[in-house]
C-alpha cells in the first residue's frame, strides 16, 4: 500500500505547486503500479505447481527460479515440449513423452527394457511391459515389481537433466541461502530445495547454484538428509545448448549425460514395442 501525502497549504501559489507535484507523484505511482504489474506477469508467465510450499519458501528464491525458467527456455517452452530422449552415464536411454508420460527405458548392455507411463495415480497399479535378459516379465507381482523400478531409474534420471524447470514443483520448500561463486569464479546465487512427501527420497535437500549473469544454474549440491552440513555430491551444470526451444546442460563433470534429442513428434511403436526407434 502506498502512504498518501496530504498537504495542506495556505497560499495559492503553494498550491498551484502542490497540483503539480500531486500529477507527478501520481506518474510515479503509474510508473510503481506499471511495474509492480509487469513483475506480477512474469511470476503468472511461471505458476508454481499445486502443492508447491509457497508459505514457506522465500519471495526472493521464488524470483530467481522465474528468473531460471525463462533463462532455459520458458515456461511456454517446458509446457509445450512433446519427445525428449538421453543417455544417463552411459547407462541407459530413456525416452519421455512429456505430454502423456510414457517412458521408454533401454539398458546399453540389452539385459533390462521397460516401457511404462509414469502419470499414474497414487497408490495406481503401473501400467507397462518389462523385458529382463531377453524374456519379457508376465508374471502379475514381478511386473509391478520391475515397473516400480523403472519408474524410480526415470525420477533420478530426468531430475539430473531437468531439476532446474523443477524448482517449484509440489512439496518444495524453496529458500534463499546465500551468494556465493561457482566454478568459474562468477558470482551465483544459491537455492536450498528441500521435499515434503514427495519423490522416492523425500529427505533430500539440494543447493543450486544460479549465475546472477546469465540465471542458469551452473552447479548444484546434493544432501541425503536435510539435516546434514557436509554434501555428498557436487557437480558443476555446464557446457549449455540449445535442443529445440530448451536449454539444457549434460555436462556434470566427470558424470555425463549425453545422446540428447528433442523432438515434436512421437515415432510409431516407440512406446508400444520393445524394437530400436530411430528419433528424427
């Protein structure tokens, strides 16, 4: 709320000059309103997802993750992203249609394949086709087994590669920690992300390290337990590009993603048939 200044002057001519000065603090409270709305719209453009701890998290960190969002791409960008397919170390290829939430995943060695969507319901049976060593799994109870797993290898999977359009997602408390640099000797602003029943390992907590120049998050700090001082993992996000309207980063030091595509169109069979898709 603005405080309103009221002046009461005895003479014309102060208040001729009062009228004045009247239709130039109105300009300024424009000019304030004009830019309080333009804020606003940038935080509308990025809406946090339901559930997403807004009470307690920090106006500030809140800024900065909008700040992030429009840096790798947007928020109309990450919305609209249809295929996008990568390779988690070496590992594996995972294949995601964001828009449906079916997911392919093909160990390199050939000895694990599952295809499943992952937008099931709570406590929903998993619904999909597993192959282990070249035999694919019917068995009712091993099936679930096996979906379950692939569904916990795409949530560790995709967060290496997307966490920071994440940072507002449901059950994070997200808070302002502290300025600090990052490899490069650039400032940065760090973000503590903490989880409330959310994910596998809701007891996590992340320190992501945002460039104040170009708002990309160029490292990130991994602690299994909220509590602990000391993290387990520190990896620089670097080398940036550009894969359709996104911005991504695969390099996390010695740990690479990499063989990253994004597509608009879904090829045939990919999600129904345990056969190599080429993705073009």
């Amino acid at each position: 709320m603005k405080k309103q200044l009221l002046l009461l002057l005895p003479i014309l001519t102060m208040l001729v000059w009062s009228c004045g000065g009247a239709n130039q603090a109105g300009n300024t409270e424009q000019a304030q309103d004009s830019t309080a709305t333009e804020k606003q719209a940038t935080v509308e453009a990025n809406p946090a997802a339901e559930g997403f701890n807004v009470q307690n998290s920090d106006k500030k960190a809140i800024d900065i993750a909008d700040e992030v969002m429009k840096a790798m791409g947007g928020r109309k960008a990450w919305d609209e992203t249809r295929l996008v397919t990568w390779n988690f170390f070496g590992r594996r290829q995972l294949y995601w249609d964001k828009q449906t939430g079916d997911v392919r995943i093909d160990y390199n060695n050939g000895k694990f394949n599952v295809l499943l969507n992952v937008y099931n319901k709570e406590g929903e049976a998993l619904k999909g086709k597993v192959m282990k060593d070249s035999v694919e799994v019917t068995q009712p109870d091993s099936l679930q087994k096996y979906l379950k797993r692939g569904k916990s290898i795409w949530i560790n999977d995709m967060y290496w590669l997307f966490m920071p359009f994440k940072l507002k997602d449901s059950g994070v408390t997200l808070k302002y920690a502290r300025e600090d640099t990052v490899q490069n000797g650039k400032k940065a602003d760090v973000l503590t992300l903490t989880f409330q029943e959310v994910g596998d390992t809701p007891e996590n907590k992340y320190e992501v390290y945002v460039n104040q120049e170009t708002k990309l998050v160029e490292k990130w700090a991994y602690f299994p337990k909220a509590a602990m001082d000391t993290a387990r993992i520190t990896t620089p996000w670097v080398n940036y590009e550009k894969y359709g309207n996104l911005m991504l980063s695969g390099d996390r030091g010695k740990y690479k993603l990499s063989a990253i595509q994004v597509a608009d169109q879904v090829p045939d069979k990919l999600f129904t048939t345990f056969e190599k898709i080429e993705i073009k």
